[in-house]
C-alpha cells in the first residue's frame, strides 16, 4: 500500500478524469462514502462541472434527501447510533428513485430528491433524465457494504482521532456509528478509491502496490 499526497485541485480532477474513461453499460453510479466531517457532498459536487467538461453529463444526488420519515427513523430517539447506522436512510427508495433508472438497462430517469428532512414531507422533486453516458454522484455517510448496486465507489477516510475532532458538536452522537462501519463494513478495504482526509488541505490517495 502506497499513500500518495494530492491537493485538493488535483483529486478533483483524478477523480474526474478517472470516472470519464470508465465506460457504464449505459450510465455510471458513483458512490462518495463519508462521514459528514469527511465532506462528501463537497466532494461530490466539485466534480459535476468537471466531468461536464469531460463531455459526461452528471448528476448529483445526496443520500441525506432520501432520509426515511421521522416518525421512522427517530423511533428509538433523535441521538440513537444503531438507528443511525442501521435505518435512517430510504435504502429501497434509493434504489428504486435513483439507483435502478440509472442502472443497466434503465430509463435514466431519476428523482433527484425524495423527503425533506427539515419539514418531514415529500420533497416533490421533479424526476431529471440522466442520459446514457451519464454519471451518476449519490454521496452521503454509511453507504457501502449494504448492497446498494455502485460502479464505482469512492470512500473518504478519517482516522478516528480526525473523525472525533472534525465532527460537529451536535453530531458527536454519531461517533460510535462510524466506529461500528469501520469495523463491520471496513470499507477502506474495498472501495475503488479510498482518500485519507485526516487534514482537508492535505488530501492523500491510498493505492495499493502492484506484485509482479
């Protein structure tokens, strides 16, 4: 394992040029996995313009729009880890709404919101037509190792020391969310692309070592 240091600039347009040359059997679904701390709304909407450049239409969805109804998700108290971990996220309207139009054989069409979080309704979206040869950004915290169907995923690391540092006081409940995804998913360990944020001016790609 290799860990490369970038600048902020220069993983964006990685990343870009990366999901520009991979081919989708109709559209690519790109999974930016991270911790709120980690900024994967940032990153996922810093690269739509480039990619756009790179003549691949694309689409931004976050996770945190496909939140299940309060009354769901809040069962078990507003600061409960494992339902944080385990429900609060519409995983089969994901799927359905965003993932499956946008998958093989799919009508590119895609709802790019589904629940406003802070009024508890429908958010009533209008659906987007994503073209073949489009990309796909769903971002959002918790994302990997639940079977949701990604081309390409991409996961925002923090050590733990970070996470706790970086974390909004008013999240700081969440903490032990993170700690049981890093020891049951370890996604770092699969991700296509895993990025070390420990510092956000310092990003560093983590590759692995090719074996001859």
């Amino acid at each position: 394992m290799r860990v490369r240091p970038v600048s902020p600039d220069l993983l964006v347009a990685e990343l870009a040029d990366l999901l520009a040359g991979t081919d989708p059997a109709g559209r690519l679904r790109v999974a930016v996995d991270g911790a709120p701390a980690a900024g994967p709304d940032v990153l996922a909407e810093a690269l739509v313009d480039p990619l756009r450049e790179r003549s691949r239409p694309a689409l931004h969805v976050r996770a945190e729009d496909f939140l299940r109804p309060a009354s769901v998700r809040l069962e078990h108290g507003r600061t409960n880890p494992d339902a944080y971990y385990e429900g609060w996220v519409d995983e089969a309207g994901l799927r359905r709404e965003v993932l499956d139009p946008a998958g093989p054989g799919g009508s590119g069409r895609v709802l790019p919101s589904l629940w406003d979080a802070r009024t508890d309704r429908s958010s009533r979206a209008a659906y987007v037509d994503l073209p073949p040869g489009g990309v796909l950004l769903v971002s959002g915290a918790l994302l990997l190792g639940g079977g949701l169907p990604f081309d390409v995923t991409v996961h925002l690391q923090l050590s733990p020391g970070a996470l706790t540092r970086r974390t909004e006081p008013a999240l700081t409940w969440t903490l032990p969310a993170f700690a049981r995804y890093a020891d049951e998913v370890a996604p770092a360990t699969f991700a296509d692309v895993v990025v070390r944020l420990d510092d956000p001016r310092h990003p560093a790609v983590v590759e692995a070592l090719e074996t001859g």
